[in-house]
C-alpha cells in the first residue's frame, strides 16, 4: 500500500484539531502532516529548512492550504508551487475560512485544484472536511504515480 | 325814302307857312301904318303927306319879309291911300295930279326898296354860301391831313363794291403795302382778315347803323405775318358814296406783354403757391395779403381766416415776441431779417421755423420753414451724443483713436487718467509723448502702424503699459482699423481692458486649483485607503471570526460525538444552544459581509429585463417549495438599467420576503409589475402576505431591524437593508407600504442611462 499523504497548511489550532479530526474519520490517508505558515509550507514541500531530508514521499497527494497564512500566504505558496516544475502539477485544494471573491479569482489565477470554504456550522463542516478527503484520495486520479492510486481505488 | 318825302312835306308846309306870314305881317304892317297915319292926321291935321308912313312900312317889310310881301305891302297902301285917304282929303285920284303923281312915285319907290332889299337879300345869302364852302373846304384839308399823318391805321371801303377807296400810311405800315397795291382792292383780294368771320360780322354790324368798337382780331401783312388789330369802323359819305371807315390798331406788341405779364405773374404766383417754403405777404398796413398753401400749413389755420386781418390781431401777444421784434425790424428797416424761431401755437403746442423776411412792394415776405423735425433729430443727436460721451467716459476700460502716427484724435477719460491726464491734454499726444518706457512706446506705434496699413483688426493683444510710478498694467487690447470720418484719413480705434487684476487673480485660481488637485489627490489617497481599510476588515471578518465559531460548533458536536453518553443532564441541550449561537452568528457575518460587498466594486450597469429575472426567481422558489400554492404574477418586457447581478439580490429579496410573509396567508399572491407616473417608471413587488404596521416603515431599511419574530418568519434582518443600498447605488429609491395582515408592496425605481450615480449609499 502506497503512502497517501495529506499536507495540511493551517495555523489555527481549533481548525488543525476539527479538520483532522474530520478526515481521520473518513480513515484514508496514511499520514497527514501538518504545517502552520506558509514557509513551513514551502519547506516541507520543497525539503528545505527544518524538513531537509524529512521522511516519506516526495510529495504529498493533496496539500490543503489556507489563505490567511502567517509569514507567506497561502496565495503565495500556491503561487511558488505552481512556479516550480518539481510541484507544479501537486493538487492543491484551498480551504478557507474566506468566501471573497477576489481570494477565490486569484486562488484559481495562480493555479489552485479547488476552492473550499470552512463552513461555520460544525456538521457542516465536517461533512465538507470528510468529503474533501474522500475526494481528493479516492476519487481523484493524481498526475504522477497514478497506478497505485487506481489499484486502491 | 318815306322819312325823306315827309320831311320834304313838312319843309313846304314850313315854306308855305312862313310865306303866308310874310304876307300876314305886311298886311299888319300896313293896317298898322294906316291906324298911325290916322291918328297921325287927326294931331297934324290934313295937310299931313298921304305916303309919309307907309314908305318906312314898306321899306321895313322888303327888307324883313322880302320882295313879295314888300310889293304887297306897296299895293295895299296904294289901294288904302287911293280909296280911303284922298276921299277922306276930298281928292280922288284921277283928280288929283299931284296925288297920282304922289302915288306913282310912292308904288315905283315901293317896287324899287322890294327890288334893293330881294337883292340884298340874295347878296347876303350867296356870302353866307361862300363863307361856308369856305369852311368845309379847311374842314376837309384838315380832315385829310388828319387822316394820312394818324399813326392810327385808316381805310375807306365802299359799302357797294367793298373796295378800298383810300388808306393811310400808318395803314400802309401796319400791313406792309404800298397805296397803289391797296387801292381799289378788296380787303379779301389783299387777305388781311385771318378770320373772314370777323369781317362779316363787323359788316354786319355797320350795316345794321351801329358802330364798331374795339373789335379784335388777326390780321395778316403782305408777307402774312400775323398781327393783332384793335379796330373802330363807322359808316361814312365819302365822295359822295357810303362808305366804311375803319381804323386798325396794332395791339400785338401789347397784347404779348400784357400776357407775358400775365404769364410772369401767374408764374410766380403758381411758384409761390406750390412752394415748399412757407411763403406770406403781410402788407405796410400789417394786414396778410397773400398767403401759400406751405405757410397754411405751417400756420396751422386756413388762409382765408387770415387774409385781410392784421397780423397782430391774428396772434395776440405775439407783440411781445422777438419774432414779432424782427419782423418789425424788417417792415420798419426794410431790411432783411432771418431767424431761427420757435413759433408758439395758440392750443399751446411748438414748432421750429426758420424765418426770411424782405421787403417787397406791398409790405414784406416772410418766407418760412418748418424745421421741428431738424431740430428734433438735431436735439435728438445731441442728446445721443451726450449719453455716447457719458457712457464712453464712464467706460473704466481705455478707448482711444490715433491716426497713422500714432497721435490720440480721441481718449475717453478713463485711458487719459491711465497717463494722469484730462482726455483735452491726451488729444494730440503720440505713444513717445507719455510712455516712459520708449521702447514700449516705439513697440506700440509699430504695431498699430502695421494695423492701419494692413487694414486688419486685430484682437486678444495682451500689452504690457508700465506707468511712471514703474507700475505694469496688463491691457487686453482690441484695435481695429477705421477711416476717421471728418479727415478720411486711415486711422485706428482700439479698446483696452486692464486684465492686471484679473491676471492676478487668474494666478491665484491656477495656484489654487494645483493645491485643490492636491487635495483631491489626498482626499482619493484617503478614501482609497479607508476603502482599502474596510476591505481589510471585512477579509478579517470572514476569516477571523469565523474560525472562533466554527471552533465553539465543531468543539460541541466533538464532544456530543465523543463524549455522548458521558454527558448527563441539560449537558446535550447546552452543547445544542452553543452549535444554534454559532450558526446565527455565522449568518449575521455572513450578511454584513455581503451587504459590505454591495458597496464596493463597479457597477456593471445594463439594459437588463426584470420580468425575465423575476419570473426565473418565482420558478426557483416554487421548485425549493413544492408544496406552496401561490398565484404570482409577473408584468412582461418590463426592462431596466441595472446591474444584473446586484438586481437579481434586489429582487431575490424582495420576492423571498413576499414568498416568506404570505406563508401564514389563505391564499398567496404575489405580483411583480410597473408603475407609470408623470413618465417615471416604478417596480413593484406586491403580496397580500403578514405585512407590517406604517408606523415602523422606515426601520424596514436599517441593517439587523427585523418587525416580526424569528419564530414566525425567520431571518436576519439583512435583506431590505442591502436591497435599499443596491437601489440607492443605481440612482434610485425604495419605498414600503403596507399595513398588518394586508400584505406589503416594495415600489423602486433606477436612474436613466446619462444620470450620474451615487458613488456611495
């Protein structure tokens, strides 16, 4: 069984707890890992700074990224990712708190995979969180590396 | 003839008459002579001769009576003496010798004194005779000599033959013949008459015993040279024959100057009647003698009012006027006299005149004209001219006039007082003469040399003047070339405004406006950022309030789903209020957010249909709630200019209100339609759900204001608010009516394409 890692980008801890919480109900991913600014984020996916020579997967098969990102935001991770030939086909799904239109234009401008908004409502948000991850590791064929997802599947 | 026999009658009758008293006398005269005789005897007594008084008796009577009457008068003293004196002295006759020789000798010495005294009587006639002949032999020489040295023209024509019988010399002249052409001719072989008419009637009249008296008529001379004849004609004897005597008069030469005369004066008589100028005769005696038609007028009565009165009567008190002065002057002086005169009319009214007066035989002339208008226009002018003067020196700005080298022909006072000096000084000054910068003046001269030879005008000439004092005014000059009317020589006539202040002032409002502009840009800078500022905010809000709520609903239902059966008591009920709050206060976030949306962004305005829009709604809803029975209506083509997505929020408002409050109606309607009044166009979105009470219509608007309870209608209060503000950025307004269980109508309208939109609710 291959490794399905979800990269977390998050800096609430609330939202870290109750999103985990929700995609560990739905059971999929071997391991998600969890940063809490953009330049952790870039770190990680580029094994740089405090995750040089990290373990596991090259990349993980979806990063879910918050926009209000402390240090680089989330927009702009996404923006350096997608700039970068090593990452740029990585699925990215935003999810955020935010409904503005302009977050979501420029989500999608610099290349995001989805848009997700954090509902309020706690059931809802779950519903939402579960079905996010069911989507993304089991519905959704990634780029590269796709025979194992399909096996699974 | 009858006339004639009878007088010859009567001079036999008279002849017999006078013969029988001739007779009658000598018988008295011998009677008588007998009576003396007798009582001659008685005194002397017989002896006394028988003769002795009859021969002084017969002598008396031969000589008186003639020789008939004096031999009768022989006889019967004879007979007397024979038969009754010598009986008486006892003798008869044949007795007697002595007495027949007394008687014989008495009867031949009565013969012999008839004899002497019938021819002395003869003698006595036949020198009367000769004396008379005598006479009329000078009479005739005089007459003849009177007749060929008259200078009246003379002619003797028979009345049988109508020949002339003799002519005159003036005659001769008057017709141009010679006598022997004349003689012997008729008047018609010779063709003096011109008209033949005239002839015939002046024969006429001679025949008729009258005589022909200033008979005028045409004559021609020999060379047929017409002339006029003055002719008298009477019968007369001439040589023994009737005969007319006319005499000719050349009256032509008179004649023509008495037309000519004539002509002259009905001439100047027809001058004067039609002449333009007023033209009257008042005569030594002051009375008018003539008067024309112009002066009638200009008299302002008639004529015939006038003629024959005196003037002084005709105008009282015109004695006391100078125009009365100098017409006097002229009767008086003789002398010509004019005036200008303003005449006053008795009715109080005025009228200019200009007045000549002359002499003339019978007085004086005034010769007039009315020259009210001239003095009008004239006044009228002047009066024109004074208010052109004032206003030019009232003028602040500079006018003035030069001629080619720049001298000033005129300055109104404000250019003049711009040099110090009165406009009289200026006159006649050039550039050079008052400018104290010279090469501003030379400048200034050749501009407007080059104005007036080139004919050009010129205007938006900003010239700079610097005074004595070293003040520079700004002038804004407009000049333009001109032909002076009374020189015809080129000149140039400029208008100049001191644009000093205004140039300063045209600074100041450009420094203004560059701080103004500053400020703009400040202002915008400001608001940018505050519009920056509220983004800010509401990008917080949505982030950042959010996730503490989201936390409070997850962290429950977390603690429902882990802890479930650990929790005891109203534990479950507390986590549920927690998730319900957290809920409500992500929607009040949600709506502020959206409502602070509205206010941002550009309007995309077009011409887009409501009725489409409102009926994709109605479907909408109708599907989301099967269940509702509601009739709803919708008026077709209705159009607006809008913003389709803000639109479709105001109407999805609206009619989710209508759809929400007819919940608890029996039957629901719903109507979208337009309202036309005074040619505004209203949208309607009308129901006959809950309604609401007037009284709290304007906190329908606010934000969060809600008029009914949760539990019956649900909601945030959010909607009227944002709808209110969509409409308010469109240019429009919103208005609410309704009352308690009646439903609502929400009626708005939009601005028209070209009419600015509010920027800011």
């Amino acid at each position: 069984m291959t490794t399905r890692t979800i990269l977390l980008v998050e800096d609430n801890s609330q939202d870290e707890i109750l999103t985990l919480r929700a995609l560990k109900k739905v059971n999929l991913a071997n391991q998600i890992d969890v940063v809490r600014d953009g330049q952790q984020a870039l770190d990680y996916i580029f094994r740089e700074g405090e995750f040089a020579g990290r373990d596991g997967p090259e990349l993980p098969t979806v990063m879910l990224l918050d926009i209000n990102l402390p240090r680089i935001s989330g927009l702009d991770v996404l923006a350096r990712v997608r700039a970068d030939p090593r990452t740029h086909l990585l699925p990215v799904v935003l999810l955020t708190s935010s409904d503005e239109e302009q977050d979501r234009l420029r989500g999608y401008q610099n290349g995001a995979n989805s848009f997700v908004r954090k509902p309020v409502d706690s059931a809802a948000f779950f519903e939402t969180v579960s079905r996010l991850g069911i989507y993304w590791l089991a519905v959704n064929r990634p780029p590269q590396g796709g025979t194992d997802g399909g096996t699974d599947a | 003839m009858e006339s004639g026999a009878h007088d010859d009658l009567k001079g036999q009758k008279a002849r017999l008459l006078r013969l029988v008293g001739a007779y009658c006398a000598a018988t008295a005269a011998v009677g008588a002579a007998f009576v003396i005789r007798h009582l001659l005897a008685l005194v002397v007594g017989p002896g006394l001769p028988p003769f002795i008084i009859f021969y002084p008796t017969v002598m008396t009577v031969a000589l008186l009576a003639g020789m008939g009457p004096g031999l009768a008068a022989t006889a019967m003293a004879a007979l007397l003496t024979v038969f009754l004196i010598f009986p008486s002295q006892g003798q008869s006759a044949a007795a007697s010798a002595a007495a027949a020789l007394a008687l014989a000798l008495f009867f031949t010495m009565g013969v012999f004194m008839s004899v002497v005294a019938h021819l002395y009587r003869r003698a006595r006639q036949n020198a009367a005779a000769y004396q008379s002949q005598l006479q009329q032999r000078e009479n005739e020489t005089r007459l003849s000599t009177v007749f060929h040295a008259s200078p009246v023209g003379m002619c003797i024509t028979s009345m049988s033959d109508q020949r002339c019988r003799d002519v005159n010399a003036a005659f001769l002249s008057m017709f141009g013949y010679t006598r022997d052409e004349v003689l012997g001719k008729t008047s018609l072989q010779l063709n003096l008459w011109a008209a033949e008419k005239d002839r015939d009637n002046a024969i006429r009249m001679l025949q008729a015993g009258e005589s022909v008296r200033h008979f005028e008529t045409q004559c021609h001379t020999k060379s047929g040279e017409a002339w006029t004849a003055l002719i008298w004609a009477e019968m007369i004897e001439f040589s023994g024959e009737q005969c007319t005597w006319a005499m000719f008069q050349d009256v032509t030469e008179r004649n023509r100057s008495e037309r000519m005369i004539r002509e002259s004066e009905e001439r100047f008589r027809g001058t004067l009647d039609n002449m333009l100028e007023g033209c009257q005769i008042i005569g030594a005696d002051w009375r008018y003698v003539y008067i024309n038609d112009a002066a009638e007028e200009h008299n302002r009565r008639p004529k015939r009012e006038l003629l024959g009165k005196r003037y002084m009567d005709m105008w009282p008190g015109i004695e006391a006027t100078e125009v009365f002065a100098v017409i006097k002057r002229c009767m008086d002086e003789r002398e010509p006299q004019s005036m200008e005169n303003e005449f006053t009319f008795p009715d109080g009214t005025k009228g200019w005149f200009d007045l000549r007066m002359s002499r003339v035989p019978e007085g004086i002339v005034i010769l007039s004209v009315d020259i009210s208008e001239r003095k009008r226009s004239e006044r009228a002018l002047r009066d024109s001219q004074l208010l052109l003067q004032q206003v030019i020196d009232l003028v602040p700005h500079f006018i003035f006039a030069k001629d080619r080298d720049s001298r000033h022909i005129f300055v109104n006072k404000a250019c003049a007082a711009a040099s110090g000096m009165t406009p009289e000084q200026m006159i006649g000054l050039n550039d050079l003469d008052f400018v104290p910068d010279r090469a501003q003046a030379e400048s200034f001269m050749r501009n407007d040399r080059q104005i007036i030879d080139r004919s050009e005008p010129t205007s938006d000439i900003e010239e700079r003047l610097t005074d004595r004092m070293g003040n520079t005014r700004i002038l804004h000059t407009i000049k333009i070339p001109f032909t002076h009317p009374g020189t015809a020589e080129r000149a140039l006539m400029g208008v100049a405004v001191d644009i000093t202040e205004l140039k300063h002032a045209e600074e100041e409002i450009r420094a203004l406006n560059a701080g103004l502009e500053n400020r703009v840009e400040e202002r915008t800078a400001e608001l940018k950022a505050a519009n920056k500022e509220l983004e800010a905010f509401a990008y917080a809000v949505s982030h950042d309030l959010r996730a503490p709520l989201r936390a409070l609903s997850g962290f429950s239902q977390a603690l429902r789903e882990d802890f479930g059966t650990a929790l005891t008591g109203e534990a479950g009920t507390y986590l549920d209020q927690i998730t319900l709050a957290s809920r409500r206060m992500g929607e009040l976030i949600e709506g502020i957010l959206r409502l602070s949306r509205i206010v941002r962004g550009e309007l995309q305005r077009e011409h887009f249909s409501l009725s489409s829009l409102a009926e994709r709604i109605l479907r909408d809803l109708a599907k989301a709630e099967p269940g509702r029975r509601i009739v709803w209506t919708v008026e077709q083509g209705l159009t607006a200019w809008c913003d389709p997505k803000l639109m479709d929020v105001v109407l999805s408002n609206l009619l989710e209100n209508s759809w929400k409050y007819t919940s608890r109606t029996a039957e629901p309607a719903i109507r979208f339609y337009a309202e036309r009044n005074n040619g505004s166009e209203s949208f309607c979105v009308a129901d006959n759900g809950a309604g609401f009470d007037m009284d709290h219509a304007a906190r329908l608007f606010q934000p969060f204001q809600r008029l009914h309870r949760e539990d019956e209608f649900p909601g945030i209060g959010i909607g009227l608010a944002t709808v209110q503000r969509i409409i308010n950025r469109h240019g429009g307004t919103i208005r609410a009516a309704g009352a308690p269980g009646k439903g609502a109508a929400f009626s708005f309208n939009v601005s028209h394409p070209g009419v600015s939109e509010k920027e800011l609710p």
